[in-house]
C-alpha cells in the first residue's frame, strides 16, 4: 500500500519496479555472499547499498534495514558481523519473495 502510493498510485510503475527487483535482487544478493566470502569489505558496501536502496523503493523496510547493518558492519571492516547479518538478509528476502508475486 506505502510502495504504491509513493509511485504516485501508478500500478504499471509498481508492477515494473516489483520486476526489476524480482529479476535484479537475486543477482546483487549473490554478488554481496560472493564479496562476503572473499572478505572484500568494499564490495561488500557497495553490493548491501545497492540492495538496500532497491528495498527501500519496494518500502521493504526489514530487508533495507538487513542490508544497511551489512553495509555499516562492513564499512567498519567487521567482516564476521557483516557475514552473520547476511544470515538475517537471506531470511527477509525470502519472506518478502512470495508477497512480490
């Protein structure tokens, strides 16, 4: 209801940015595990903001907030939080998966 109202009530948009997130955030979520595996806390940031930014606009608030402690705990160069956390950012995008259908 927040998302479609802050697209203006435009359903069409709404539909088009649940796609692009549905098509693009699997990809940003396996690119953060990658660069959280390899202990890359750069592009560990880069990957959590993204995401975040991308939840944010779907009013998703639990998976932005999942990603914005990644992208802190990153930038603050704890690795082993940032890799715990991604447990949480897993679980909220799956939850949120089945109401984007």
């Amino acid at each position: 209801e927040e998302f479609v109202s802050r697209t203006g009530d435009d359903e069409a948009l709404a539909e088009e940015l649940i796609a692009y997130f549905r098509d693009d955030a699997p990809v940003v979520m396996g690119k953060l595990s990658q660069a959280l595996g390899q202990g890359d806390a750069g592009t560990t940031v880069m990957h959590a903001h993204r995401l975040k930014g991308e939840a944010a606009t779907l009013s998703a608030r639990c998976l932005s907030r999942a990603a914005y402690a990644i992208e802190l705990a990153a930038a603050g160069d704890e690795m082993d939080r940032a890799r715990e956390l991604m447990k949480l950012l897993e679980r909220e995008f799956q939850q949120l998966l089945p109401l984007l259908r």
